[in-house]
C-alpha cells in the first residue's frame, strides 16, 4: 500500500469513541457518494476516472507529448487554478521544482495565465527569445480572464514567429469537449484539442488530459500515474472507519474542526511538495469553504517554515492540526561531512545520511507540536514516483468528498469564486455592468 494514515499521535485529542460515533455519518457520505444520490452529484466522473478514462486520448496525449518534447525548448501551460495547479503539483513533485534547471531532454516547462502581472508575461516572453515553444493553454470554459489574455499573447507570439500554418502544430488546447468558444474557435483554427469531461471540476481534473498532457511533457510515466489512482480507487470501497484510511482522514478531520480546529496544515519535509500543497489547498478550500463553514486549508514545508512560522504553530492561538505527509523513501542518500575544525560543534552527525536527520526533525516536531496542544496525523507515503503519487492524489479526493458530505455542504461547486470577477469586470466596464460599475465606484469613492 502505497499510503497509510498513522493516527497514533491523536490519542490526546480524538478518542476511539469518537471515531465509532461519526461512523454513521460517514457511511451516509459514502452512501451518497457511491450511489450519486449527494449534491454535486453530476461532477462524480473523477470518482472512476482511475480505470474509466477515455484510452484513445491518452493515447493521443502521449504521442501529442512526445511531438511537443521533439519540437520545442519551451513549453508552456496557460491554465489558472485546477486548470494548472495539478499538472505543476505532480511535476514539481516527481520531477523537482528545480526541473527546468535538471540537465534533461525533455523542454523545459513554464506556467502562464495564473495572474494579472504585467511582470510575470514579460518575463516569460523575454525568456521565450530564440527558443522553440508549445503552448498547451487549459480553460474548461475558455473565457477565464487570465488564461484568455495569456493565450492571445502567447498566440501571436508563436504566429508572429512560425506563421499561421507553423503556429497550429504548437498549440494545443485542453478544454470543454463541445460548448465554450475555446473549442468552436481551436477546431476552425485546426488545433489539436484534449478534453476536460463535463462531470469533472476544475480541482478534480488532474488525472485528465488537464493534467496529463503538460505531465507527460515533463517526461513522468503517466501509466503508473494513473494505476497508482486505480489501486487507491479500489482500496478505499468499503465504509467502515477501521478499514478505511481514507475515509478516516475525513472523518478525523471533521471530528476535530468540530472541537474548534478550524484551520489544517498540510505538513511537507521536502521542497518538492510545495505545489500539492498548494493544489491540496484549492481541491479542500474550494470544496468546503462554503455556506460560512469549513476548515481552512494551509501549508507549511519544514524545516524551512520551522524558522519562520513554527513559533505560531507550537505556541499561538490553538485552533490548528496538522496534516504531515511523511514520505518514506528516498532517491538520494546524502552523508553530512566531516569538518576538522568542527566549527559548528556538529561532528556528532557526520557521516549521518540527511534523510535520518530529516526524520529526527520530523518526530522531535511532531512531540513538540503534540505537546503544544496541536493534533498531529501521518500520511505515510512511500515514495515520490509517479504511483504513489497517483494513489496520494485519489486519497485526498475521495477524502475531500467525504469530509464535504459530512459537514454538510457541495463539495462539487464553487458560488464564491464568482463574487470578485463580477466586482472586477463591472469596473473594468464590461458591457452589461454599467449599473453595477456605477454603484462599486460610489462605494470605493
Ligand atoms: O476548480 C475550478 O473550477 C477552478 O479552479 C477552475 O479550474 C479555474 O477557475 C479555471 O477555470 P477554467 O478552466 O474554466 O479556465
């Protein structure tokens, strides 16, 4: 098994008891899950995607992959949110988040369309001068804000410099499979397109040609991406909690916000973590940050944030847990030198392979945060290859539905998003807000 969940440092704050009292609740998550009878209930495609996926385009995803690692230096992925963060998450992790710097014969991978910085596609447009580029751009709807004006950039970027007729063969679209603008306007373009399915959400979407095409790019097996979901999709069927790792997360989760711990960190010892955290914090915050209720989703990676937001965590106020996924195996073995001099005092760990060190920090952390009064839970994971993380990702989505179903809202929606872009293109002065552009000026005098 490729994850395990260690409650052992819970005892303290979530009792046996406790767990046996949310079991009929959680076995009505998972009635409503299974039997697609719960709200949301037509964004469920995620829940089989593991084994029930369309095999003709991956197989183009794999042969489109393979065409972009051949043609071009750069590649880049236009998407914002679920539409990008899940593809950066697994090639950061598999890969390194130094992976454009890695000597590799794969292009090297940029993100664009996740902001409005003026900075940001000038530097990326700066980088692109005299290298070959491909452009995935992901929009499900094809009329997010930041990706459509990435992608007119980046469009006539690649026309200005390839023509009209070279540009096609570089631009790949991953979007709606027949409504949206994006996919009339890509098939009269005549550009290869992969689609995101109608019963997947944004932050579920990962393991879809989202995904999949910029994580193939990067060179990361996406078959044992895939398998890795599949045997995580079959471990986790039968509700009972004891039975369950999955489905305990969830509960245990629900359990303690209940006693008043309304914000989760996801704990990282590894740097390439960073961006499942964060695809970790749009998948929960957006499934449950509703109806005034829900935990709020932070992150942390240690022993970097130890120096900075460990003082919080161990002595602030006392309304936190933390989630650590503790990764058990390591590519790389690093023994700490010997210095002579012994100017720091720390020869007693020479010849020490980094990873017990890092380990040590880890237990000595959890004890100390325990003993703060912080509940701690493992995710134990046993390595970083494509597999494991495969059946990471489904665990932490079939334990956000779960947990969604349990404190009692749609884990499948998101009404909140909208209330910014409303405010903000009725005082850009898109037509048809004029009333509403009228009234936000007055109140921002
Ligand atoms: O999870 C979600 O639904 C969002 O994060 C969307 O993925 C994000 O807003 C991008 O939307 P779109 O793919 O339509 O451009």
């Amino acid at each position: 098994m490729s994850v395990r969940l260690n409650a052992n440092y819970l005892s303290s704050f979530v009792s046996a008891e406790e767990l046996t009292n949310i079991q009929p609740q959680v076995t009505l998550a998972h009635d409503l899950l299974t039997s697609r009878a719960g709200a949301g209930n037509d964004f469920l495609g995620w829940t089989t995607l593991p084994v029930d996926y369309d095999k003709e385009e991956f197989a183009r995803i794999k042969a489109a992959a393979a065409k972009i690692q051949k043609s071009c230096d750069i590649f880049i992925a236009i998407g914002i949110g679920g539409s990008y963060l899940g593809a950066r998450a697994v090639i950061e992790f598999v890969k390194s988040p130094l992976y454009n710097n890695t000597k590799k014969d794969t292009p090297d991978i940029y993100y664009a369309g996740n902001n409005i910085s003026a900075f940001a596609i000038d530097e990326l447009l700066k980088i692109c001068e005299g290298k070959d580029i491909c452009i995935n751009v992901i929009s499900k709807s094809g009329t997010t804000t930041e990706p459509a004006v990435a992608f007119r950039v980046f469009r006539a970027l690649l026309e200005q410099k390839y023509g009209v007729e070279g540009a096609r063969e570089r631009i790949f679209v991953t979007t709606d499979k027949a409504r949206g603008t994006l996919k009339h306007f890509s098939d009269e373009a005549g550009y290869e397109t992969f689609v995101v399915p109608d019963d997947v959400g944004g932050r579920f979407s990962v393991l879809t040609a989202v995904g999949l095409l910029p994580i193939a790019v990067a060179g990361i097996d996406i078959d044992g991406l895939m398998q890795g979901a599949a045997a995580a999709m079959e471990a986790y069927k039968n509700p009972d909690l004891n039975a369950n790792d999955c489905y305990k997360y969830a509960a245990i989760r629900n359990i303690l916000y209940r006693k008043g711990k309304t914000t989760e960190i996801l704990v990282g010892y590894e740097p390439y973590q960073t961006m499942l955290n964060e695809w970790w914090k749009q998948l929960y915050g957006e499934s449950e940050g509703k109806d005034q209720r829900g935990i709020f989703p932070a992150s942390v990676i240690f022993s970097t944030d130890l120096h900075s937001l460990g003082q919080y965590i161990q002595d602030g106020n006392r309304n936190l847990f933390e989630t650590v996924i503790a990764i058990e195996e390591s590519p790389v073995i690093y023994p700490i030198p010997n210095d002579p001099a012994n100017i720091d005092g720390l020869n007693f760990l020479s010849g020490m392979d980094l990873n017990l060190v890092k380990k040590t920090a880890m237990q000595a952390t959890l004890l100390a945060h325990v003993d703060g009064g912080v509940p701690n839970m493992l995710i134990e994971l046993h390595d970083k290859s494509a597999y494991s993380l495969g059946y990471l990702i489904y665990f932490f989505e079939l334990a956000c539905a779960i947990s969604g179903y349990i404190l009692g809202v749609n884990p499948f929606n998101q009404p909140g998003v909208e209330a910014y872009k409303k405010n903000m293109f009725a005082l850009l002065g898109k037509p048809g807000y004029e009333d509403m552009r009228a009234e936000l000026e007055a109140r921002l005098g």
